[in-house]
C-alpha cells in the first residue's frame, strides 16, 4: 500500500488548500500595502482595482503551478512559491517607482482601468517569468 502522503489524490487536495490558503494570505499582505481598499472598491464597481486585483490572484496562482510542478515536497512548493509572490511584490514597488508621473494606487482607486490594466498584466507577464526562475 502507497505511503498516505504518495497517493495523489492527497497530494492534489494538500497542493490546493495551500495554495488557496496562500492566495488569501498573500492577497491580504498586498491590501495592506496598497492606498486602497481592494475588496471595497471592487463592492463599489471600480473595474481597475478588480483588474489590479485579479492580476495578482492570477499571478500567484501562476508562481504557485511552476512551484508545484518543479518541487516534490509540500514544503518546497510553499517555500518556492512564498519567495515567488516576495518578487511579484518586489515588482509592484517597481512599478510604483518607475512610475513618477503618476501615482499608480491613486490612479488605480479613481477606476483609471488603463493604469489596472497595465497592473494586471505586469503581473501576469511577471508571475511567468518569476515562475520559470523559481523551477528547478
């Protein structure tokens, strides 16, 4: 009989309630370093926070897949993925920086959804890129 932890199907719900657990962790740090109230401003229809928002949720569910694929242990996977949304934050603080002309977060809360768009997709195009470094 396989080990408990080999069998895939407890590898699979494992995989899956961190990484849901994770997201909600990780999502809740990003509302702490924003200007803006994520879950608030997508109650009240702002279309660019919810683009901003979405982006990050797709994005470290994207860090978290290569993490899961190029790592055997459940603890890998999380330590893998952690220092993958540390980068995807490092690259949000990037984006504010190399923005000076701007303020991203405002601009962001006043439902620009050109500067949410953007946002989504750094932080789509960045979680691949993050991804690929963290694999094995």
């Amino acid at each position: 009989m396989k080990n408990f932890w080999d069998m895939e199907i407890v590898r699979t719900a494992a995989n899956f309630s961190v990484v849901v657990l994770c997201i909600v962790l990780f999502l809740a740090i990003f509302e702490i370093v924003t200007k803006y109230k994520n879950w608030e401003e997508i109650k009240k229809g702002n279309v660019a926070v919810a683009m901003a928002t979405g982006g990050k949720m797709l994005g470290i569910a994207n860090i978290f897949r290569f993490s899961i694929q190029d790592h055997d242990s459940l603890f890998a996977m999380i330590g893998w993925g952690t220092i993958g949304f540390v980068l995807l934050l490092f690259a949000y603080f990037m984006f504010e920086f190399l923005t000076p002309r701007f303020n991203v977060d405002k601009e962001i809360e006043n439902d620009n959804r050109a500067v949410g768009f953007i946002s989504f997709i750094i932080s789509i195009g960045l979680s691949f890129v993050i991804g690929a470094s963290i694999s094995s």
